[in-house]
C-alpha cells in the first residue's frame, strides 16, 4: 500500500495520477478524500489528530505526506511540528519509507540565484523555519537508523490543476484573465523558476519507487531555461491573447494589498525572493533519472488552452 497524506491538494492529485504507474494499491488521506484513480482506497483524517494518521498509515510501505496548510505562519508554526511528529511516529511503526513534499523556504537568501540540494540553509522568514525544523525532524530519525525518508523539493509551482493559492496565479494568471494588470512583486527583471506540477507529481511518484533515491533531498524537475518576470507575463498574455499589461509591485504595496488579498499578506516575509534572480537547478535529479521538465512554453501552453477550453 502506498499512500498519500494530504491528498487533496494539486501536488497530491497529481502524485496519485503518477503512482497508478507503480502499484494498484493507492490511499488517499485528507478530511475530504476523493478519488483520482478507480481503484483508490479513501481514508478520511485529520493529520493533527496522532491515532487518525496511525490508521491511516497502518499497512503502508510508502507514506507521501504532499499537505498543504493555511499560508498563514502562525498556523505553520502551530500545526506543522504535530503533523510531522504524527507522521514520523506513524511511519516508523509501521516500517514505512516517508517522502516529504517540501519547498525551498529554508535556503540562504544569497544563494537562490542558484539552488541545490547543497544550498546552505539560514531562512530568514517564520515560515521558512519552520521548514528547516521539519527537515531536522526527519533526519535526526534518519540518523539514528529508525527511519527512511527522502525529501522532494520544488521551486514556486504552476499548473493545469487546482492551484489557485499559487504566486504567480494571484498576481499573474487571474488579473490577465480578468482584464486586469498583472502585478509582479519587486523587479520583474529578475529571473524566476517554477516547478510544473504534473512533473513534480511524477517525479514524488519515481523517486518513492526508487530504493536508492531514500535518505536524500532530490529537487524535482524544474525548466532550467529560467524566464525573468516580465517574460512570465509575456507568455501568459500572449497565450490568453490579452495585451501584458503589469505594474512592478514594490514591499509597501505588497503590504497594502495584504488588506484585501490574504496570500499578499502572508508574501510580505517572503519578498525577498522576488528581489533578486530565483533559480531551481534540478540537475541531480535529471542525471540520475535521465528526465527533463515540461519546457515552460509547454506548460503555459496547456494552462492557457485548458483556461480557454
């Protein structure tokens, strides 16, 4: 049995999708669960609540926890050590592999111009340390032989899917659809990566099925062909086939439209990675696998035609 914790978001579906590729045997747990696959078994659970996810866990070989919490630091720094230590707990008595679905928040804001999986780790924002404790929380048990674990990490995501909390759909993406301007956060002369989601779905899917790939952090495939900012809006408007109309966002105003717009609220942290070049190096994972991602004209091209559909 393999199974994904937090099944409901984009990265969830989309590891469901690639994991009928390995095995007919696929659980999914969220409080709604719904199905992907025909033949997915649906377990319904809070993963704040210890003896939900040890049910949900029981008789798993593999365990994909992909939730997505509130964007909210209070709640990450509330809930996130308890899902994690639920978790950690629920895998290691089962003797289940763990595959952590993580982001980048940890990283040294001087070396984003180009991250690996050797990127010091100094997070300046709340949320990016609660991310690194997360990380901590899985090795220490890695370390003393009481766990196998791997962490996939991926850059900001874009998407065909349900991912409608994402950056560059609220500033970009929804505005053009809207006849409206694109607003893109400090310079957008900047480049910046984006992780395609079904290519992070596939590649969670491989690397939970790879014996080798465990007690590692692998970056998931991400265009290594990076866009500055103003070529995200190009792309995206010229798809849609609207004028790209922006206006460079600078901190206060991100902070004013914090009032109307809750996630802008939440990015005022995380401005940061957005006033300087943002680059995703997925090599690791593309040498080892011999897989490449979605070129990003490929990507916007089926988000754009499914928006128009």
């Amino acid at each position: 049995m393999q199974t994904i914790l937090g099944a409901g978001g984009a990265i969830g579906k989309e590891t469901a999708k690639a994991l009928a590729n390995y095995t007919n045997e696929i659980r999914l747990v969220s409080r709604n669960p719904e199905k992907v696959n025909e033949g997915d078994q649906l377990f319904k659970a809070n993963l704040l609540n210890k003896e939900e996810v040890l049910k949900a866990v029981k008789g798993s070989s593999i365990v994909y926890l992909t939730a997505g919490l509130a964007y909210k630091k209070e709640v990450w720094r509330q809930e996130w050590p308890i899902i994690m230590q639920n978790v950690i707990e629920a895998c290691m008595m089962n003797d289940a592999k763990l595959v952590f679905f993580d982001n980048m928040y940890m990283y040294d804001p001087n070396h984003l111009n180009h991250m690996t999986e050797e990127t010091p780790v100094n997070p300046i924002s709340e949320k990016g340390k609660v991310r690194a404790d997360l990380n901590k929380m899985i090795f220490t048990q890695v370390e003393k032989g009481y766990l196998k674990a791997l962490i996939a990490r991926c850059a900001d995501y874009y998407g065909p899917g349900d991912i409608n909390t994402s950056m560059l759909y609220q500033t970009v993406i929804n505005p053009l659809s809207n006849g409206k301007k694109a607003n893109w956060m400090g310079s957008a002369h900047f480049k910046h990566s984006f992780t395609y989601t079904p290519d992070a779905g596939k590649a969670t899917a491989l690397l939970g099925n790879t014996p080798d790939a465990y007690n590692q952090i692998w970056h998931l495939p991400t265009d290594n062909e990076t866009l500055i900012g103003k070529q995200w809006i190009e792309a995206f408007a010229k798809g849609m086939g609207v004028k790209p109309s922006f206006q460079n966002v600078p901190k206060y105003l991100v902070r004013a439209m914090g009032l109307f717009m809750p996630i802008m609220k939440e990015m005022v942290e995380m401005f940061y990675q957005y006033d300087r070049d943002y680059v995703f190096d997925s090599s690791k994972f593309e040498n080892k696998f011999g897989v490449k991602a979605t070129p990003y004209e490929v990507g916007i091209s089926i988000i754009t035609r499914k928006m128009s559909a």
